[in-house]
C-alpha cells in the first residue's frame, strides 16, 4: 500500500477517535448538561460551542479523505463504488452539521419555530444516521465474500444491527418515548458506528 493511501486511511482512524472524544470530554466537562437527554449537536449551542462546530467540520473532512483512501484501495468488486459513495456522503452531512447549527430542543425541523440553518442540520442529521448502518451493510456484503476481510464481517453484521436498534429507540424518544434517554439511544449510535470505522481504517491502513 501507498503512503497517500496510508495518510488517507489514518483520516478515517483521526476523525473517528475526534469526534467521540470531542462529545465525550465536552459531555463530561459542562456543568449541568443532561447528556442523556440531549443530542450531540446541542453543545454547538452553549458557551463554548464553537468546539463542536469545529469538531463537526474537521471529521467531515478527514472523512472525505477516508472515503478516498476507501475507493483507492477497494477498486473492484462488491461495494467498490457505493461503499465510498456513501462514506463521502456522511463526510459531507458531518461537515454540513458544523456549518449549519441546529436549534435547541425541543424546536423540531420545518415547525414555525426552526430557523433555516437548523432545519438544514436536521435534514443532513437524519441523512447522515441513515447511512450509518447502511454503509455497514454495503460493506459487509463484501467483507462476507473477501477472504482478506471474513473476519470483520462478523463485526460489522453486529455494529449494524446495534444502530439499527439504537435508531429505532431515538426515534421513538424524539417522538415523546423515553424522551429522557434521547441523547443516551443517540450516542450508542454515534459509538458504534464511529468504533467500526476506526477497526475498518486500522485494518485498512495494516493490510499490505
């Protein structure tokens, strides 16, 4: 392997790892914040919020190069094109989300209250969390076949299946079900699905 397509598969390793730690620390650190309650996107909105937006901006584009190191090193075969497709795509939602600041709770997407900027992070939110497990699932499809990649199939199957769940149960909080727990159900999403990319660059980044 390269050295570009090396730094290319660390972006995926640096972005993932950054933006859990970013949440994580600023979730730990803010007096008074109810992180079980509140999605990722509100810290945006607090007195030193432009951490997160930052943070958003800087995965987005450490995600696009990954994509790149992606496409450049699974060229041919099952999920060559749409795996990185969809990866550039999150890429750009997360970056979008930073310049886009969302509303405060509980202000909803296209209601009276919201504002244009925060209906855009809620409509790249919601594409983003929707090709979250459906980028697992492209890439397991070829994982299950590639004798180089069998055993990350397994994970990935699980890391799938995992946010398929988390995403219902959000959906069912923002709706008014176990509210209290939106931000909880949100963040099981947010770890898993950054966790994988993390073991999918580490193992894209050691394979020769």
């Amino acid at each position: 392997m390269n050295r570009k397509t090396l730094n290319l598969a660390g972006a995926g390793m640096i972005g993932s790892v950054l933006f859990v730690a970013v949440f994580v620390l600023e979730d730990l650190l803010q007096p008074h914040f109810d992180w079980l309650g509140t999605s990722v996107s509100e810290h945006a909105l607090r007195e030193h919020g432009w951490i997160q937006v930052a943070s958003f901006i800087e995965v987005g584009l450490l995600f696009l190069a990954f994509a790149r190191g992606v496409a450049g090193r699974l060229r041919e075969g099952t999920s060559s094109k749409l795996g990185p497709r969809f990866l550039r795509t999150l890429g750009v939602c997360i970056l979008a989300s930073g310049v886009f600041v969302t509303d405060p709770a509980p202000i909803t997407a296209f209601s009276r209250q919201s504002t244009w900027h925060g209906t855009v992070h809620a409509v790249v939110g919601a594409i983003a969390f929707t090709l979250m497990p459906l980028s697992c699932f492209v890439f397991y499809r070829r994982f299950r076949t590639d004798p180089a990649w069998h055993a990350f199939g397994s994970w990935t199957s699980i890391t799938c299946i995992t946010i398929v769940l988390a995403i219902v149960l959000l959906k069912g909080a923002q709706l008014g079900l176990m509210s209290a727990l939106l931000g909880l159900f949100q963040r099981i999403v947010l770890v898993s699905y950054f966790g994988w990319t993390f073991a999918f660059a580490a193992r894209l980044r050691s394979q020769p």
